[in-house]
C-alpha cells in the first residue's frame, strides 16, 4: 500500500468482538424474557381449561343423580376450587423445577466464564 493512500482494510480487537457479543446476548435474553411467559402462561392456561373440562364432563352425570336424590352442593364452587388447587400446586412444582435447574446451569456457567 503506498503512503498516503487509503486504507482498504479494519482492524478488529478481541474487545470490539466481545462488546458485539455482549449486545447480542443482551438482546437475546430480553426478547427471551418478554416472549417466553405469555407463551407459557397460555400453554398452561389450555392445559388448565382441557383438564376441568374432561374433570367437569365426566361428573356431569354423578352430579345429576346427587341433584335428583336431594344433595345440595354447590358444585361451581367445587370446581372453582378444584382448578385453584391444580392451579397452584402446578406453579409450586413449576418453581420448584426451575429452582433445580438453575442450580446446575449457574455452577456450569460459573466455571466456564473463569
């Protein structure tokens, strides 16, 4: 290349490569974090509604015969509460599995970035 001309070639360092990954990973784990749990939250919440509506279609019948002999229940509250408690231990073995997982993923990460 003679002197003065301009220069037809760059020059990269390892730290622009590495703020270019940083800004990469960020990015990645927002749009992660903002796509992913409404995404579960419907999965679980078709999960949710399939199962009261299989648990609601075969006591139809019982509940039925219970109204005909006289028992008084109130069996919207029943179900109600049926889909509280599935509701909530769900999210507790939820939390729980994610708890355990993480555990390793950070001891994994801890000693790869050293």
């Amino acid at each position: 290349m003679p002197p003065g001309a301009e220069d037809d070639f760059e020059v990269f360092s390892n730290d622009s490569l590495i703020s270019q990954f940083k800004s990469f990973t960020l990015t990645v784990r927002i749009g992660v974090a903002v796509v992913q749990p409404p995404i579960a939250l419907v999965a679980a919440g078709i999960g949710i509604m399939n199962i009261m509506l299989v648990s609601v279609t075969e006591r139809t019948a019982r509940s039925a015969s219970d109204a005909r002999r006289g028992e008084k229940r109130n069996i919207m509250t029943q179900f109600i509460m049926e889909a509280i408690v599935l509701c909530e231990v769900g999210g507790v073995i939820g939390v729980a599995l994610q708890v355990l997982g993480a555990q390793p993923g950070g001891l994994i990460s801890s000693r790869c970035h050293r």
